[in-house]
C-alpha cells in the first residue's frame, strides 16, 4: 500500500488517466480472470459516453474490433502472470 503513495507511481496513474480522458474510445481486454475486473470498467464508463468498446468472446472474434483502432484510441488490459499470450500480444501491437 506505501507503494501507491510512490511519487512516480502517482505521476504513471495520473498520465494513464489524461489517456483515457482524452482518448475517442477505449478498447477494453481482460481474459481469464482479469475480464471481470474490465467488465465492470466498461460498465461504468457506459454511464459516462459510448467510448468503452469490449474485446471479448469465446471464439477470439471479439478482439477484432481493435483493428478498428486509430491514434487516437487507447487500449485498457488487465492482466495477472502467467500473462494470456493474446493480451500481450494485442498490448505490444497497440503500443507499436
């Protein structure tokens, strides 16, 4: 918990938070144990707009709204180790 108090840890939070601010959309991953954790991100942020795009399913189709992604979209993951190989994967084509 002292951890969070971290002045770079604040700074690192507080520039996620601008990004999602400002972002058009927010493509949201969670899998595995992490999807309820983004479900109810996306959730809550439905009451804010419609900027909260889910990458879900069972057949894996469900990522594939993200290449419909611009510049000006950011990618919300929610992972815990042993990382999926998808969220990494999506993270670093997002990043790219």
């Amino acid at each position: 918990i002292a951890e969070l108090a971290d002045q770079e840890r604040l700074d690192s939070l507080a520039a996620a938070a601008e990004r999602l601010h400002a972002a058009r959309r927010i493509f949201c991953l969670g899998l595995r144990s992490s999807h309820p954790v983004v479900a109810h991100f996306a959730y809550v942020m439905s009451f804010l707009g419609e900027k909260a795009v889910m990458l879900d399913g069972s057949s894996g189709a469900g990522t594939d709204a993200i290449r419909l992604a611009t510049a000006e979209d950011v990618l919300f993951a929610v992972s815990v180790a042993p990382y999926t190989k998808l969220t990494v994967d999506l993270a670093r084509r997002a990043a790219a």
